[in-house]
C-alpha cells in the first residue's frame, strides 16, 4: 500500500536540506570567525558576518527546497548531504536562468 502523505514523499529532500543547513550553521560559525579576525577582530564584526552568512543558507535553503525537492528521490548518503550542503552555498547559481 503506498504512502499518500506528500510530505513522506519528500523525506529524502527535507533530510537532505535539514542536515545541510545543520551543518551550514558550523561553517558560517567558521566563517563568521576567520572573516571577522582578518578584517578587524572584533566580537561585533564576528557576529554580524555570522548573521549575514546564516540569513544568506536560510534563504538558500528555502530557494534549493523550493527548485529541487520534488526531483529528489533518492536516499541519503554522505555524498548526497554533501551535495545538499555545496548546495546550499552556490544556491545563488540556481537563479541563472537555463541555456537551452
């Protein structure tokens, strides 16, 4: 008997996203912190790049779910959340319009 939840349908997407983003919020902590000490080591510089960078994977992830959720269907795996996570980051690329 299948499942007619549309949301069961898109658990490998919604995995997918989640996770990315889970792991986005480290990176941009990373960021936030090597960007914040080379351009002026202050806690204020530091928290405002961090907040930038996660305002920059939240809509990222909005637009990367909104583009490609109903395309994935395969499960996770580490290369697929990594593939979720770059992503995430280049999410801006999904804007260009397509060459045909």
């Amino acid at each position: 008997m299948p499942i007619e939840d549309p949301l069961y349908k898109l658990r490998h997407a919604i995995a997918g996203v989640a996770l990315a983003l889970l792991l986005s919020v480290l990176v941009a902590a990373l960021l936030g912190r090597w960007l914040g000490d080379a351009f002026g080591d202050s806690y204020g510089l530091r928290a405002g790049i961090y907040g930038a960078l996660l305002l920059y994977v939240v809509i990222g992830a909005v637009v990367l779910f909104v583009r490609v959720a109903a395309r994935e269907t395969r499960p996770l795996s580490v290369q697929r959340v990594l593939l979720w996570l770059l992503s995430l980051w280049l999410w801006p690329l999904l804007l260009l319009p397509a060459r045909r």
